[in-house]
C-alpha cells in the first residue's frame, strides 16, 4: 500500500506532465504495477498501453482442468503435457506461470485437545547447537517430556540424542513427575518409530522393553501433523526464549542443574493454559495423584559396548582411550558407560577398570597402576612412556625434541634427563624452561637447566632434593666400597721421587 499524497502524485505527474507508467515507477520508486493499479482505480488507465499477450494464454484450460482432478501435479509434468501440445516456452517462466492457476489448499480447522489427568506425555528432542569441549565438538541436544493436562516441563540436556541418552531421559523425567503416565507421544524418530507403512507400525524395540518396564503405552503421531504433539512443540519453544537464550554454564552438569531449577520455579509459576486460574504447579500437584506408580528399579540405561583391545592396553571409546590392565591385550572387553563414568568389564561380570567419563577428544585416561605393572613386566617401555609423559605434562615438550633431533641430539639421553627435572621441578617450571630455550634457539638440556636454576634463583627458593630411589633394584640395592685414600697419597710420592731424578 501506499499513501494518499504519493498516489495524488502519480495522477498528477501522467496527467499534467505527460509522464509514462515506467517514468513515474522509476522516479517514485514503486512499481509498474502499483502505477497501473492507481489509474486504474482513477478511471484514467492510459489508452496507449499494449499489453502482448502471453504464450501460455492458450494452454490455461489444460492446466487448469488438469490441476483440478490432480492438485498436486508437478509443474514439470504439466510443462511436458503442453510441450507436447505445441507450447515453445522455457520451463521457468511456465513453472511461474502455473502457480497462479495451482488450486490453494483448503483451511484445515483443528479441534482443541483435551486430556484427562496422568493420562498422557509428549517427549521430542530440541536441538540447542554445539559446544566446544577440548578438541571435541559436540552437539548440545534438550529431553523434553510435558505432560499435556498440568503443561509441567521435564528438560534434561545431553551430548547426542542417542538411544542411551533417549532412555536416560525418560527414566530422569519417570523420577521427576513421581510416577508414568499411561500414554507417551512420540513424532517418528528413529529411537521410537524403526519403520512405518500406513497404519502398520515397527516400534524400536528397546523402547518396547521401556514401555513395558513402566508400563506405558507408546503412541506415534501421524504422518507430517506436528499438531498432534503441539504442546511439547510449544514447550521447546518457551525453553529457548525463556530458559536457553543467553544462558551461561561451566559444563553439562551445571546446565542441567540449572534446568532443574528452572522447571521447579519459573515454569512451574506460569499460569496453566488449560485452566488460567491456576499455576502449573497447582495443577500438576492434582495431576501427579494420577499418575502410574514407579517400578522397584529403575530401567537400565546405561551405554553398552563390545570393543576389543589392541596391542596396546587401552580401550578406544566415544573419542577417548581408557586403560585397562596388561593382561587383557588381544581379547575382547564390555563397555558400560554411564553420563559420569566408564567401567570395563571382562568375562561378563568381572569390572577391571572404573574411570572417569571425558567428554574431550582424543585423551588418554589412565590408572596409575596399569601403567605401573605393565612398566614392571616390560622395561623396554621405561623410554615410550617417558616421551608420553613428556608430550602429557609439558606442551612444548614436542617442539624441544624436533629441534633436538634436527641438532643431532641424543633423544633416548635427553629424554631420561627431562624426566627427572620433571620430576624435581614441576611440569609448569620445565615447561617454562624449555620454552625459553626454543626461544633462544638452544634446544640442549644445559641450556634448560640454566634456566631452570635462573628461575629458582629468582624466587629464592632451595636446590631441589630428589627423594624417590630409583625403581630398578640393579640400582636402588647396589653396594659401593670406597676406594681408600692412602693409594693417593703414594701415587704423590712416588710422583715426587721421580722429579728428584731429574
């Protein structure tokens, strides 16, 4: 639309000034078309215009007849029927062209769902983007179960939407709301919906053992009608806007602490939809009496996996190493992992290892004692796990051994002697150290001692003492026998006597 001053403006200027349609467009700014419309409107639509006729004007009854028996024809197949009718145009202009004459769907009016109390849920995924954690990217996806009488909110963030995850969130939310109730709508996820043709139905049947753990019925909603399931929609919604927007946390457990908080307070005060003179929690402390009573035990879901251990003691794992003993190199192992940590477990019910659960990528987690017995059982280990130890502690660690091994440097030696400054020292203090070196161009290990002894110096603090024995009992337990002094002093004086010769 436009305002009454700009369309006096269009009449004056094609009247008084004699302006044409694509003057007066170009020099207002609006369209052609908003010129036609004007004058048209005026009585004063001018006379000269030629209008050409366009090349698809006789082909408009087919496509009209047409797309009334088959609304949703491709504009491509109706282009090929009037190609074949005689009709030379590009495909493009006629695809436009058939939009105006396509039949609009008819508003579709939706009943207003009611439900009983306890009666049912409805459960989706919300995706809340990436975080980085380390070397690691990992997508940030929100549990959502609402129950539909109360509109009481369940929210529980994981890293993946996986069957695990899936399975954790409905026990937590089982937890939260005291009880399950009878129906749970699902959209067609693959974690609930494996297959669907028409009305037949191939559910996952893990979430078929969850139903009939708690006794739950699980229900997909139809096809492409979202609808079905608006009030979990809704509520994803509200937990953007309202919970996830500008919202700071230090970790996964933070968030979800906060989510809690959340749900308990500021969406358990909002005013229920179904009954505005109440809260939801009001309305939710009646519906919880409803609900199905809990099992004895919660359903198991914690993530399992068969892996098999390599040449190395190490188990890879959701992007990470864990150890596990020596003795289990080339055989197969379980994993069960739950949010917090991972347990190794051998021969079906024997737990070898228990460590806790990184989210980082590429890390190696370790128990001191695995690596203590396999460094007991193979020495040859001792200079490998000193590097390892090296690149752990010290990050430019590496960079000193390029440089060293580039000047021809005795690596086995330097690492041997860096373990021990290591050992005296402190990571942080080496590392300075070595940094400095790099700095200067003197990759040796005089030059990182040198600064090692700068900086303590600077800080005033004591030669640092090595108390721990050596671990090799070839070393630790071997007995030395001072030579006597006396042989000294008669290699004196025989040296004496034979300058008196002289």
């Amino acid at each position: 639309m436009i305002s009454r001053e700009k369309e006096a403006e269009i009449l004056r200027v094609f009247h008084a000034e004699k302006w044409k349609v694509g003057t007066i467009a170009r020099q207002l700014g609006v369209h052609h078309d908003v010129v036609h419309r004007v004058l048209a409107q005026a009585g004063q639509a001018p006379g000269w215009q030629y209008v050409r006729p366009s090349m698809i004007e006789p082909y408009v009854p087919l496509i009209i007849a047409t797309l009334e028996k088959y609304p949703t024809l491709r504009a491509s197949r109706l282009y090929e029927m009037a190609r074949g009718r005689g009709y030379g145009g590009g495909p493009d202009h006629f695809r436009h062209l058939v939009a105006r004459y396509r039949p609009a769907p008819a508003a579709e009016a939706y009943l207003r769902l009611r439900t009983l109390p306890g009666e049912q849920a409805q459960v989706d995924w919300g995706h809340f983007g990436k975080l980085k954690i380390g070397r690691a990217e990992r997508a940030l996806w929100g549990f959502v179960m609402v129950l539909s009488y109360s509109r009481h909110i369940f929210l529980r963030f994981f890293f993946g939407n996986a069957m695990a995850n899936f399975l954790r969130g409905h026990v937590g939310a089982f937890e939260a709301f005291a009880g399950v109730p009878r129906v749970l709508l699902y959209d067609n996820l693959k974690s609930a919906v494996l297959e669907r043709v028409g009305q037949a139905i191939h559910f996952n049947p893990t979430l078929l053992d969850l139903a009939a753990h708690y006794r739950f019925e699980p229900r997909p909603v139809a096809v492409a009608r979202g609808n079905e399931k608006g009030r979990v929609e809704r509520a994803i919604r509200y937990i953007r806007t309202s919970f996830f927007a500008a919202r700071e946390f230090s970790d996964l457990a933070d968030l979800n602490a906060q989510a809690v908080s959340w749900c308990e307070q500021v969406a358990a005060q909002r005013l229920c939809p179904q009954d505005r003179s109440r809260r939801v929690h009001e309305v939710f402390a009646d519906e919880r009496e409803r609900l199905l009573a809990l099992p004895d035990n919660p359903f198991p879901s914690d993530e399992r996996e068969q892996v098999d251990v390599q040449r190395t003691p190490y188990v890879r794992f959701d992007l990470n190493d864990y150890s596990v003993p020596h003795t289990y190199v080339r055989r197969s192992v379980e994993v069960q992992a739950t949010l917090e940590a991972v347990r190794i477990v051998a021969d079906g019910t024997k737990v070898i290892a228990t460590h806790p659960r990184s989210w980082d990528k590429g890390e190696q987690i370790e128990i001191a004692e695995h690596v203590a017995e396999l460094l007991a059982f193979k020495r040859a280990a001792r200079h490998h796990r000193g590097l390892d130890r090296l690149h752990h502690a010290c990050p430019h660690a590496a960079t000193f051994f390029v440089a060293l091994a580039e000047r021809h440097g005795n690596l086995g030696a330097a690492t041997t002697a860096l373990t021990k400054l290591l050992d005296l020292h402190g990571a942080g203090a080496l590392d300075d150290a070595l940094a400095g070196t790099l700095k200067a161009q003197a990759p040796h290990l005089a030059a990182v001692r040198q600064l090692l002894e700068q900086a303590r110096h600077a800080q005033s603090q004591p030669p640092p003492i090595a108390v721990a024995l050596p671990e090799d009992p070839r070393v630790r337990d071997v007995v030395v026998h001072p030579h006597p002094l006396t042989t000294y002093d008669q290699i004196r004086t025989e040296n004496e006597n034979d300058d008196d010769t002289e």
